[in-house]
C-alpha cells in the first residue's frame, strides 16, 4: 500500500505529467532547479538507447515514469515491466503499449527473483534517500547472476527535497544523488559489485552485478 506520505510528495510530478506543466526539485537551502518531464514524457534518446543496448531482459524498470525505456525495449523484443508510485506516469506507459503497474519498490514486486536486468535511470538509485537499502532491496527481485543498471550524478549527496509546478509545492522527501565513487561504495556495502561503468554524453551510467 503507498503511504500517504509518498502520494502527498509525488502531487506536482502527477500535475506536471497530466498538464505538461513546468516542473522543479527545491531542497532546504532554497536551491532550484527544472525536473525534465518533457524528456522523460518523449522516446528515448540517445543516452538511453546507448544504456539499453547494453542490457538483458527480461527487464525491471524501477520508476519507470511514462515509459519511454519500456517502450524502447519493446521495439528490441525485450521483455520489461516497470512500477512505478505515480496512476498519471504509469498511465502514460500503459499508453505507449507497454506492461506498467502502479507498485512501489518497497512493495511485493512481480515476478522476485524472474529479472535479469533492473534498471534505476533518471536518478533513480536515489529513491528513498538511502541508496545502500534500495540496492539490497532491488537486488532481491533480481535472479542471481543477474544486474543493476544505474544512472549516475555528478556528486554524492543525501537530499531533503520537494517538488513545485505552478499549482503548488508537494512534501519534502529525502533523496540520493551517487557518483561513480559513491555507487561503489554503496554497492559494496549491498554486498553488489561494480563491473562496468560507461559515459553517453554528459550522462554516466554503471552495472552491479547480482550474486
């Protein structure tokens, strides 16, 4: 069941998705900045398709958004579901064609242990501002011998932040930003390893391996 806690804090995402609104991130110290619904409202591009390219499915998108990865991956032939805490995102993926459920990670995932890929893109290795217990937590679902693929930032950092459009602010939710010595670092203590790491553009990405 998602806590109200979570629908409360994801309100300006469903707003920003179902009017095509603006969208920003604003943490504590009165930072601001644009959250890219239009991209992640579009198809992949092309740091996305270099990072599908590279994986297996069948394929878990953890907050799957609209669904531009699950259909991308339809139009390779692989297998993928993505879930996602958003009716509005998981809507829009649905429209595309796509298998989405309305499902967060810390909720029974289908199919445990069935995944050969899950992928946390967008950031999303930062769901729940406590990387260590998501990759331990998504790692379960995945079969063994199979991988995490994560998209990177730039720093390491643990966030209190909210989401604003024009029709108002949500509540504050924590939130991890991982960079490349940061993800090893959390995978590690996952008990996962890091075994490639790989640059599309500005965007970097890595895969743990799943014991």
């Amino acid at each position: 069941m998602l806590s109200p806690a979570a629908t409360t804090a994801s309100a300006p995402f469903e707003r920003a998705l179902e009017h095509g609104s603006d969208l920003w991130a604003a943490d504590a110290g009165g930072r601001r900045w644009p959250v890219p619904v239009a991209r992640w409202r579009g198809d992949a591009d092309a740091g996305d398709l270099v990072a599908l390219d590279r994986i297996q499915g069948p394929v878990l998108d953890v907050g799957c958004g609209p669904g531009r990865a699950l259909a991308a991956l339809a139009a390779r032939g692989v297998a993928a579901t993505g879930i996602d805490i958003s009716p509005a995102a998981v809507a829009l993926a649905r429209a595309r064609g796509t298998t989405a459920l309305r499902r967060s990670v810390w909720e029974d995932v289908p199919w445990p242990r069935r995944w050969r890929t899950a992928l946390l893109l967008d950031g999303n290795v930062g769901i729940g501002g406590d990387p260590v217990a998501l990759l331990d937590r998504v790692a379960s679902v995945v079969r063994p011998g199979g991988s995490i693929v994560a998209e990177l930032a730039t720093h390491t950092a643990v966030l209190r932040l909210r989401l604003e459009c024009p029709l108002g602010a949500g509540e504050w939710f924590d939130w991890a930003l991982l960079d490349a010595e940061g993800i090893a670092c959390a995978g590690t203590d996952a008990g996962l390893e890091v075994v490639d790491r790989w640059s599309a553009g500005a965007r970097e990405f890595a895969e743990l391996a799943v014991p």
